[in-house]
C-alpha cells in the first residue's frame, strides 16, 4: 500500500504542476485578440487528450490494482516511487539487537 501511494505521488504531483502551468499558459494566450481564442481553444483540446485523458485512464487502473492488493510497479516510475520509500521509511531493528 505504501508502495502504491509513493508510486501515486510521483506520478501525479509533477503531472498537476504541468497542467496548472500549461493552463495559466493558455489561459494568458487566450487573451490575445481574435486568434488567441482559436489558438487557446486547440491547446485545450491537445492538454485535455495528451494529459488528462491519460492519467485519469492510469490512476484507474492503479487504483483497481491497489484495491485488489496487487502491487502494479509503472515504468520509471516505480523506481523513483521505490527510492521515496527508502528515503521516507525508517528503519527497521534486526531481530536480537
């Protein structure tokens, strides 16, 4: 479960930084007269499709594979998400000591 929230983090925290930049990004082109409207409208869809289409897609089935208690490890990923777990986890006493 550990495992699963760290992979979760890693994934999602940098994805959330992106779309709130490309949002204030297109939001200020937006702005432009005339062609910022059409020029917004298109990097909407292209955010929309390339991003959160995906990662709503992803968390989904992540978050099926958590309830059913299988531990799924994402490309990359994963591997950061197994470093933040070395980093955050204390550690454990041996046994006799």
């Amino acid at each position: 479960m550990r495992f699963s929230a760290a992979q979760s983090i890693v994934l999602f925290l940098p994805l959330t930084v992106i779309f709130g930049v490309l949002k204030v990004i297109i939001g200020i082109i937006a702005f432009v007269p005339l062609i910022g409207f059409f020029v917004a409208g298109f990097l909407w869809t292209a955010v929309f499709f390339v991003i959160i289409v995906p990662a709503v897609i992803i968390w989904l089935f992540l978050m099926i594979q958590a309830y059913r208690g299988v531990e799924v490890k994402l490309p990359y990923v994963g591997e950061y998400a197994e470093k933040l777990l070395r980093l955050v986890s204390p550690r454990q006493k041996k046994a006799g000591n």
